[in-house]
C-alpha cells in the first residue's frame, strides 16, 4: 500500500517468515526475508522496512504479551 501510494512500481514481492518457538532460556524468534527486485534504492528499502516494521501483527509479536483469560459459564435456553 505504501509503495503504490509513493507512485513506486515495486513488481513482484516475496516474503519468507521462519520461527522458532521459545525454548528455556531463548525467546520466540522470527526471521524474516523480504525479497525486492533488483533497483530499489538503499532509501525505498529503508523506508519499506520501517513502514513493514509499523504492521500491526509484527507491533504485537515483537512487544510485550499480556492475556486476560476468563472462563464464563451461559445458559443457551436463556438467550
């Protein structure tokens, strides 16, 4: 969205994601692989690794987590 908003023709984008989950004593890791075609310049791919670092799902996963989990007990022949 970003770049088609700048006007950028960025042709065909992939991106690789691998995680590893916690183990004891290492965090949760992610690696992530964003393949752009050849004639970006060193500016766009900055300014696209900011923009994807601002992504609502890569905010959570790399911030901290907190659950509030409840239990609640419904009649359904009440509703």
């Amino acid at each position: 969205m970003y770049a088609k908003r700048k006007g950028w023709d960025i042709g065909p984008v992939e991106v690789e994601c691998n995680y590893e989950p916690a183990e004891r004593g290492k965090p949760t890791s992610f690696e992530l692989v964003l393949r752009l075609p050849l004639g970006f310049t060193e500016e766009q791919i900055d300014r696209l690794r900011a923009i994807a670092a601002r992504c609502p799902v890569h905010r959570t996963l790399a911030g901290e987590v907190s659950f509030d989990e409840r239990v609640e007990l419904i009649d359904p022949a009440a509703g």
